[in-house]
C-alpha cells in the first residue's frame, strides 16, 4: 500500500510543477510559451540514469556508466534551469514567468529524484520501471 501513496504523491507533485510552468506561460503580460520549452528536459532528464541501469553490471557497487549518466543528468537539470534565467535576462519572458518556472522547476526535478528512491527498492511492484 505504501506504493500506491508514493505513487499517488509524485503524481499530485509533478502536476503542481507542470501548472505553475504552465501557469508561467499563460501570464497576461507574457503571452509567449517560451517557458514551456523546459518540459523537454523534463523528458530528456531520467533517460542516462535509466539506460546506466539498465547495463548496470555491479548492482552492489559504483560503477563508471552510472556516474556519468548521473553527470550528464546534472547537465541536463542545469540547463532546464538556466534557459529560464537567460530567456529572462534577454528579456523574452518577464521575470514573474522566469520565477514561476523555477518553482516548477524545483517540484518537477524533486518529483523525479522521489521516483527514483521510492521504487528503487527491491521490495516494490514497480521495480519493472
């Protein structure tokens, strides 16, 4: 049963994070949906970490493949939020869409990393995701 709220949290999570991106976009002021183009890293963030383990050969241990791909998630995380300051020091999108989609940000990135540790473990049905 535990599952099943963890389950039921991360998804209540992960919409809050996408309604204030969307939020941020819809804006009276801006009009623009720039700020929507972060739902990409949204998508390209879990898939290293996912394909290290799927050839993890050391389940126990470190292992080279999954800390880069952990790397090159950090990359991807970083650059969902920097594209957001940038877009807001160009003045493309207002300052107001800039903090919204950093707060979505932050819950959208959170929600990820509580889906990796909660169904980590063995003992969880959903241990073929």
């Amino acid at each position: 049963m535990a599952g099943v709220k963890g389950l039921v949290g991360l998804a209540f999570l992960g919409s809050i994070g996408m309604t204030l991106v969307i939020l941020a976009c819809a804006l009276p002021e801006n009009k623009l949906w720039w700020p929507f183009f972060v739902v990409v890293f949204y998508l390209l963030a879990p898939l290293p970490t996912l394909i290290a383990r799927r050839y993890n050969e050391n389940p126990g241990g470190s292992n080279s493949t999954l800390e880069c791909a952990i790397f090159i998630t950090m990359g991807i995380v970083i650059s969902a939020f920097a594209l957001v300051i940038v877009l807001a020091r160009a003045e493309v999108i207002r300052w107001t869409a800039c903090y919204l989609t950093l707060t979505g940000n932050v819950i959208v990135f959170a929600t990820l990393i509580g889906f990796f540790l909660t169904f980590d473990s063995d003992d969880s049905d959903y241990t073929m995701w």
